[in-house]
C-alpha cells in the first residue's frame, strides 16, 4: 500500500469545504485497460463504475490523518469510456462515528505507472454538487452524523455516467498526513428480503404515535453541531411518527413476485438476521411516488417498532419521478425488517434487499451437536462481522464507534477467527498518533475515537482498559514497536489517573463519567468506587508488565491489599464507600458485577474466598432472576458483567458451567435477530461488536 499521491490534491467545491451536509459527485472518464485509483476522503465516499456500484471508504484514521484506498479498476472498465464516479458526503459536524473535519476528495487514476486522471483545481475529476439530496434534515443520532430524504429521478442517476456541462468551481485545501489502508475492503454482499411478514394501509393523521425527542434532535448547540428544528426542510421524524397503520389479516409470504404498492399501502419486509448495510430497492414508479422507509433491528409479531431505541432517527424518506431505478442507500443501516411506506402515486418493487457492510473473513463453523450453540455461535459471527469492518466498533447502528473496553473483548475475537490483529492494529494505531486530544484533559485519552468529544465527556476506566488490551495486543502480535510508541501516552494517562489518589492509595471522585457495566453498579461509582480501583490495579501491574517497571506492580499489590480490607464485608465485596466528615465509609450497597471484577482483577480467587466463589458459581448467572438467593445483591447486566462471568469460569476451567450459562444468556438472543445484544433485554442496540467474544469460549 502506498501512502501518498503521485499528482492528485485534495479538493472541495469553493467555499463549501466547512459547510454542512453537502453531497458533491466527482466524475472522471477513462478508457479501457487495467487501472486502479488511489483515493480519500473527509467525510465518507462511494464509488461507482458505469454506475455500478464498487467500493465505500475510506478506513477512518485519527484527526489529521486519512487511510488511502487503493482499488483496482480493470475488472469494471471493459468500455471504450469508463466513468469514475465517487460521490461524497461531507457532513462538517461532531459525532462518535467520522471526525468533523473540512470536506475534500483526493483521487487520482494509475494506468501503466502514470496517472491520467487527478482530483486538482483544473484536474480530470469534474464536480457536480448533489442537491437531490435534503440537505438541511436532522442528525440520524448523537452519535451519528444526518439522515437521508432523497428527490431522484433519471438525471441523477445519469450524473453518474457523464461529465457534468458546468462543473463545479473547486478550492484546493491543506495537504493532510496519509496511512494506509491496513485492512481489508468491507464485504458488499447483497442479501434479499426472505419473506413479507405482514402488510396494510397506512394513514398520516395529527395525532402522533411517537413524541420523538432525541437530544439529537432537541439538543443542537455549539457543542453538537446541526441543523434546529426550525432550518429544517424536512423533518423526518415529526413526518413518520404522524403516521397509523391498519395492518391486513394475511399470512406472511415469501417475495415470489413483484410487489405494487399504491398511496397508503405499506409492507414490511424481514431479512435472514439483523443485517447491516445499504438498504436497496430495485422498482418502477408509476407517475411521482414517495416512499418512507421505516426501520428496526427487531421484528415481533411480524412487524417493526422504527421507534424502539427511542434515540436513532430510523427513517429514510425518497420521493421518485417516474420512472425505473435502483436505489441504494448513502449510510450504513442496521435492520432485521423493513416497513415500506408509499405515501404518494404507486410502485412495483421487483427487489427489496441489503448490501451487506461488513468484513470479509472465512468464518469457522461450528462443529458441535448442540442446536442452541449452533445458533449462538453464527450469531456471534454476524455480531462480530459487521462491527470489525475498518476498526472494532462497539454496534454498527446507533453509533458506529470505535469505543475501548468493547475492543478489549472484540480483538480477542478477531485474533480467534483469522490468527491476526490487523483491524486491532488499526484501531490502536487511531489512539497512538494524536499528540493530543481536544476537550479533554492533558494525559485523558478518549472512551471512543476516531470521534469528536466537544463536550469534554470521558469514561476514565475506559482507558485503563486500554493499557490491559495492549498488554494482551503484544502477546497476540509481538508488536513491540506500537508498545513502546505507546510508552509515553501511557505514563501521561497514569500521571493524570494518579492525581485522583487518596490518602489510602485508591482512586477518588473520578471526573466525568465513570462507567462499571449497565447496571445499577453505574449509580454506585463516588466517591471511592472499589471495580474502578480494582480495574486500575490491574492496569498499573499491565503496564509495569509492557516496560519492565517493577515499582508498579508493587503499587499494584498494595492497591490489592488496601482494596480487600476495605471492600469486603465478610459475604461480599461492596461497591463504594463515601466520604462522610472527612472519614470513608461503606455504602453497603453490593452488586453482583462487583463480585466478578474482585475475581477477574485477582483481588480475590476461588482459594481465597470459596465461600463466595461457590455462591457465585451456583447462585448467579442467567438463571438466577427465577432462583434468586441474594435478591439484595443487584443483578449484572450484558455488559460486562456476564462477559466477566463467563471469562472467569474458563479461567478456572469450568467447561459444563460455561456452555451452560452461554445457552441461558445468549439462545433467545440468537433466535430472536440473529446477532447478540448490548443489554440481556430489546431497548437498545442488539448488535454489540463485543458480544462476539461468545466464539472465543466455544474455540477453547
């Protein structure tokens, strides 16, 4: 991989380059040979080739920084002229998933070692800008960048295959530091619909279904960039939530046919899983239709709630000329059902399908005899395709965020079903080469990054897994030389962690968001929290262990020590103590995942409190909701405390004990979407990139 341009520059329609939310095509024409191109982009591009759909990049890199793609062309240039289209999207605002950075392309076409076609002020790429698409609607999440409303008809499908008459004045913008891509290009797989699951009429009435009021939507300031209600030219939400629908008493059906759909008449279509992708429609309008589509990772009874998260903007609204087309989606989605809405004149949609967004690996099967394993197991390999596509993320649908913690676990995984680290590698490599990190404290690295954190929020435990994961990541890679880059950031991060020390050697009052698991252990974190000192314990002997620093791991021992003779009460570890008139003193207050960090970060073991480990082992876990002993003791959630469960009983080597408890957590997920959960309950994302570590038990 190369990581520079031979002649191209990076370019953006003039005076636009911070605008927000606006979509440009670049077009470029070749002849028929073997080619590649090499190219980037801030924010997200995909490419067609004679309007057929090729790639969508690039990898994201850290602020400053852009992963080169470099795609070989000769397969798609069989013509005497070939159109290059890429299409971008610049967005200019802050969110978890892509860097609010200025909007440029930079593309340049190889053949035979010379370039003949270069993005440059009077370059052979020339500029459309893309209008049809709403410009002015609300973000898709907090997290996420703007939602989709398109207006096609056959001249925006033509752009793609023609150099435009009045191409757009381009602006040169500053030269940018380069990587390569170091992973590979995401699987675009097309899968259809399996069956229509239900179907109606649907009615837009003033009474609303959902008050839709996501901080996303309500909550735009100077600190989260966006459009106000008030600028908006469509309002997605407030359009679909006006909507009731009156569903058929019919039996689901598999799409044999075509289906037409005429104004008011809806159909929801479900897919072999929870999918992510590029919602794609293949139809013919008969005269101007508008469709809404309404989406959701969970299909019940046969249809959707699009409002189920209660956070994600699921809509994506197009009104069609007439006319015959292919649509395709511009972001990323996650579904398991689809509702197509025709709201206006009628259509015939011959496909309804995904193209898959996720990475392209040789899964292992499973080789076992137990159906409900069986199941777990290919949904921890859809889980952990579709969040490892250029760097772990911690769900592919709300957030696309490359979050630490959730990596910890996701890179084990991917160490286990390729033998290599390369997405890990990425994903560090995003952490290591920022000298610093705006909004947030010197020394404080972000809880998720590539991302824009202007409100100064950070989950302090979340990069003392950081350290733990790099220790891991040289044992899994034998990368010495990303450890001792790392070496200064490190000691940066301890020497802030440090200044929150008390007069006993433990961590008090945290800043900003300090996280344990989803669950009431998140209430319980001042004013000393014990698993967040238990976590640091075990970072400081983590780091001590990656250069050679005996004095950490006697700090570490001693936080052990000073930790068990506070923490535990005789039965149980509690979680916080609270600074009451200058002494501290134990809420009393005892969760379960308090239990599991004291065994997983080695402040107890099985030898040492067997009373404890036995109530653990045979009074906890899945089925303790219906058995519960210890009803004072606050139940673990997902993440992490049933991920800490399951990892402590195969390091003890409790084989039964751990197929046991992965069918009680995980069989109702698998069946359900066919991917596993953030939560052990639907409200939230149920695709989580570090469920997946589910096949790293079944492999031992």
């Amino acid at each position: 991989m190369k990581t520079a341009f031979i002649a191209a520059r990076p370019v953006w329609i003039a005076g636009r380059e911070t605008e927000k939310n606006v979509t440009a095509l670049f077009v470029a024409k070749i002849g028929r040979g073997e080619a590649r191109i090499d190219l980037t982009a801030s924010c997200i591009y995909r490419m067609f080739v004679n309007g057929r759909f090729v790639e969508y990049g690039p990898a994201r890199g850290p602020q400053g920084y852009f992963r080169i793609d470099r795609v070989d062309l000769t397969p798609y240039c069989t013509e005497e002229e070939n159109y290059v289209a890429v299409e971008v999207a610049g967005y200019n605002i802050n969110t978890y998933y892509l860097m609010d950075q200025p909007s440029f392309l930079q593309a340049e076409i190889v053949k035979d070692g010379a370039v003949v076609a270069k993005t440059a002020v009077d370059g052979d790429f020339l500029c459309r800008r893309i209008t049809r698409r709403t410009q002015k609607v609300q973000r898709y999440s907090f997290q996420r960048p703007f939602a989709e409303r398109w207006m096609v008809d056959k001249a925006y499908y033509d752009a793609y295959v023609s150099l435009p008459d009045t191409p757009e004045v381009l602006a040169e913008g500053a030269l940018v530091k380069y990587l390569e891509r170091g992973v590979a290009f995401p699987a675009l797989e097309e899968s259809p619909c399996v069956q229509i699951v239900s179907s109606g009429t649907a009615e837009f009435r003033e009474e609303k279904l959902y008050n839709y009021a996501d901080r996303s939507l309500v909550g735009i300031n100077k600190k989260l960039k966006g459009f106000d209600q008030g600028e908006l030219e469509f309002w997605l939400t407030e359009d679909a939530t006006h909507l009731h629908f009156l569903r058929e008493e019919n039996k689901p059906r598999l799409p044999l046919g075509t289906e037409v759909l005429s104004a008011g008449e809806w159909i929801t279509a479900k897919f072999r899983c929870n999918l992510s992708g590029f919602i794609k429609l293949k139809l013919k309008t008969v005269g101007k239709t508008r469709l809404t589509l309404l989406f959701d990772e969970l299909v019940q009874d046969n249809d959707i709630n699009p409002w189920r998260m209660r956070d994600c903007c699921n809509v994506v609204d197009v009104v069609f000329e007439e006319g015959e087309y292919t649509f395709c989606s511009f972001e990323p989605y996650t579904l398991q059902g689809l509702k197509i809405v025709c709201r206006e004149g009628a259509a015939e949609l011959s496909r309804i399908a995904m193209v898959e967004y996720s990475c392209s690996i040789d899964a292992k099967q499973y080789t076992g005899y137990n159906e409900n394993l069986r199941k777990i197991w290919d949904a921890a390999i859809e889980t952990y395709r579709q969040n490892a596509v250029d760097l772990f993320t911690d769900c592919p649908s709300r957030e696309r965020a490359g979050w630490l913690c959730d990596s910890y676990w996701t890179a084990r995984v991917e160490k286990c079903l390729t033998g290599n680290s390369v997405v890990e590698r990425n994903f560090l490599e995003n952490y290591l080469l920022p000298d610093s990190f705006t909004h947030l404290p010197d020394g404080m690295v972000p809880m998720c990054y590539p991302a824009d954190h202007n409100d100064g929020n950070f989950i302090p435990n979340w990069s003392m897994w950081l350290v733990l994961e790099l220790r891991e990541y040289l044992e899994r890679s034998g990368d010495r030389a990303m450890i001792d880059a790392f070496r200064d950031k490190i000691y940066k991060l301890l020497h802030y962690l440090d200044t929150f020390l008390n007069e006993d050697g433990l961590l008090e009052h945290l800043p900003a968001w300090v996280f344990v698991e989803w669950s009431q252990a998140n209430k319980l974190v001042q004013d000393v929290n014990y698993p967040s000192n238990m976590l640091y314990a075990a970072c400081l002997e983590a780091c001590g262990e990656m250069y050679g620093d005996k004095s950490l791991f006697a700090r570490a021992a001693a936080m052990r020590k000073t930790i068990l003779e506070q923490s535990f009460d005789g039965e149980f570890f509690v979680d916080n103590a609270l600074r009451r008139e200058g002494a501290l003193v134990l809420s009393g207050e005892r969760t379960e995942v308090c239990q599991y960090y004291a065994f997983y970060f080695n402040i107890a073991t099985p030898e040492s409190h067997p009373v404890l480990w036995e109530r653990l082992l045979r009074d906890f876990g899945p089925h303790r909701e219906a058995n519960n002993k210890f009803p004072e003791i606050h139940f673990a959630n997902a993440f992490i405390g049933n991920y800490l469960r399951l990892d402590l009983l195969a390091r003890y080597g409790y084989r039964s004990l751990v197929v046991e408890n992965i069918e009680g957590y995980f069989t109702k997920m698998a069946e359900m979407t066919g991917t596993l959960w953030e939560h052990d309950r639907t409200h939230a994302s149920l695709n989580h990139g570090f469920a997946s570590h589910v096949v790293c038990w079944l492999s031992e």
